[in-house]
C-alpha cells in the first residue's frame, strides 16, 4: 500500500483580488483498491451547541434555523451545507468566522442576552439572528 500526504492550496480570485484561500491537506491512498471512498474532512461540533446550518444563497432562508434561540453561556455553531464559501459576521463586530468552505463550521459562545443580527459577507442578503436569553 503506498500512501501519500497531498496539500492543497487554492484561492478565489475575482476581479484581480483573491478573495478566499482554501488549504486543505490529507491523505490519498495512491494506487490502492478502494482508494475511492474519500470522505470530506469533518469539523468537530462543540457538545451542547446549537447547530444552524448554511443552507444556501436565499436571503432569510439562508440559515437553518432563523432565528436561533440559546440561553447566555450557550455556543452556536453554524455548519456550511452549502456548495459555496460562506461566512457568518455579526452586524455589531461581536464575531466573524471568515470564510467557511463546505463541510466547515464556525462556533460563538454568547455571553450576554440580546439579538444579534449576522450576515455573509459575500452575499449581504443572506440574513440570520441569534436570540440570547438570560439562562
């Protein structure tokens, strides 16, 4: 069996500007029977957090759900089930998760009660809420 570490490195880049720098590193089974069944690599999920998922470009539905309810002291962790490279930034500054690839997630423990309103930043009209409450 011959094994093999590959690194990937690729960027986006639009209008002249990378936009976005995917690394993405592993091992592929070179030559092997079998070597087919890769699985894309998985981000651990915080236990006891509230997964949202990115779902797609489609404004309020974007994220799933919307809005996410949690108590102070909870973790939120949006998954990007989309195809495309997300990101999840609060309007106020409070968090920002740079751009997520598929399969990737971002997490954020809230340590005060409000609502805090995030979009992505590549696509403004993808919209979502976190609701925290007092525990």
């Amino acid at each position: 069996m011959v094994k093999k570490n590959v690194v990937v490195i690729a960027s986006v880049v639009i209008a002249g500007a990378i936009v976005a720098t995917y690394v993405l590193s592993g091992s592929m089974n070179m030559g092997v029977e079998g070597s087919g069944n890769r699985q894309e690599p998985v981000t651990p999920i915080p236990e006891n957090s509230t997964v949202v998922k990115i779902v797609a470009n489609a404004g309020s539905n974007s994220f799933s759900p919307n809005p996410a309810e949690v108590k102070v002291g909870e973790t939120v962790t949006w998954v990007n089930d989309d195809s495309g490279g997300h990101t999840v930034t609060s309007k106020d500054g409070v968090f920002d998760s740079g751009m997520i690839g598929k399969g990737q997630s971002f997490s954020f423990t809230f340590d005060k009660a409000g609502e805090y309103q995030y979009f992505c930043e590549p696509h403004p009209n993808m919209v979502g809420t976190v609701v925290v409450t007092e525990s």
